[in-house]
C-alpha cells in the first residue's frame, strides 16, 4: 500500500554518499519507490549491493507502520466501548505512527547495524586495494555483521603488507582469525607476532641445518656435485 513519508537515515546517506553520481540517483529513486510504494526496480552492480544493505531496515519500518494502521482500526471497532477506554488506546497506537515518521531513535536497527562501520571499510578497501565490487561489498558486509570495522581494515592492512591485494586474501586473514576466536585488533596483533616468530624458528633452524651440511661437506672434503 502507497505511503505519504518514509524515514531516511543517515547511515543510508553515508553509504551512498561516496559511489558515482549516476549510481547514487538509482539508490536514491530505488529507496524511495521501495519505501512508498512497495515496488522493487530493477538494479545491477554498486547500486544493488547498497540498496540490498538498506533494504532490511525499510522492510522493518513498512511492517511497523502497517502495524500502527492495525491497531488504529481495532481502536476504532471499540468506539462503542468506552470514549476513554478510545482515547488512551488512540494516544497509545498514534505514538507508533509518529514513530515511523518522526522518530530519529532508530530503535529497530535492522540495516544499521548490519552497516556499521561499512562506508570507513568501503573507503579503505577502494584506496588502498582497489575499487569495490558488489561481490566485495557483499563479502566485508557479511564480516562486518560479525567483527568491528577495526578488525577488518586491520586484515586490509595486512594484506596489503603483503602484497596480496584480493577480496579472497583477505577472506582468508578473517576466516583464520573467526576460527581463533578474535574478536579484537590486540588479539589479532598478538597472534600475527606469534606467527611471525614461529616463522623465524623455523627459518633459523633451516639455515642452521644448511650451515651444518656445508660444515660436514667441507670436512670430509666433498665438493657440492658429491
């Protein structure tokens, strides 16, 4: 059913804010005929993975309206009960409404707190690695429902240290990490510092068992073809 508002949050401005114009112009037309109308056009590329990240939180809103409506029409069947007994219930099932037209507390955060932190890791992963697919959106959304922004950028870091400028990379940085338990950027420092320097042992031991050959040829006076 038509809509006369909708709410736009903040959170959807800074995912849109930073993709091309043109993109930004169908996320925008693509939210609003979504929110009021209820209609879902058809997009392809950044602007349908951005318009897949809000669309959870106007599904929430359109069912919390449809809820007030709901319980506007039972306040209304029980016109005949008590006059007071419809007012309370009036001032109680308008607050719903001016819920989901005014209130900015955002308590269903459905698509914002899948987004969170989402447009600083876009940012980073677009300067450093290269530009985002909707593909890569996709993937660092997903991670981002599960670890803070800080532990992903991190990953992004490291695979950039390396070298390794790929989404599959650093899948491969935050799988390690899910499955040790990381939940922080200090426990994720910690065990790359012990990888590292089991890495070494394991270098150092090499060369001291190469050291120790050369010793032994030398001494029983082979030469390297022996």
């Amino acid at each position: 059913m038509a809509r006369d508002s909708f709410i736009f949050y903040r959170s959807f401005y800074e995912s849109i804010k930073e993709i091309p114009e043109d993109a930004q112009l169908q996320v925008y037309k693509a939210i609003s005929i979504y929110a009021l109308e209820q209609e879902e056009i058809e997009l392809k590329g950044i602007p349908k993975a951005i318009f897949s990240l809000v669309k959870p939180q106007l599904d929430a809103n359109y069912k919390k309206y449809e809820n007030g409506k709901q319980s506007k029409s039972k306040v209304k069947a029980k016109d005949k009960q008590s006059k007071s007994k419809i007012e309370t219930n009036v001032n109680e099932n308008e607050n719903v409404n001016d819920n989901e037209n005014v209130n900015e507390n955002n308590n269903e955060n459905v698509s914002d707190s899948c987004v969170d932190g989402l447009q600083e890791i876009i940012d980073f992963y677009n300067d450093n690695i290269g530009i985002i697919t909707p593909y890569g959106i996709e993937i660092l959304s997903d991670y981002a429902r599960e670890m803070s922004k800080d532990l992903i950028i991190l990953a992004m870091k490291k695979s950039v240290e390396a070298n390794k400028r790929t989404i599959q990379y650093i899948k491969g940085i935050l799988n390690n990490w899910s499955k040790s338990g990381i939940k922080t950027v200090i426990e994720a420092e910690k065990e790359d510092k012990k990888f590292r320097e089991n890495e070494n042992k394991q270098e150092i031991k090499k060369e001291s068992a190469k050291e120790e050959a050369e010793r032994l040829r030398k001494e029983w006076g082979l030469s390297d073809e022996d």
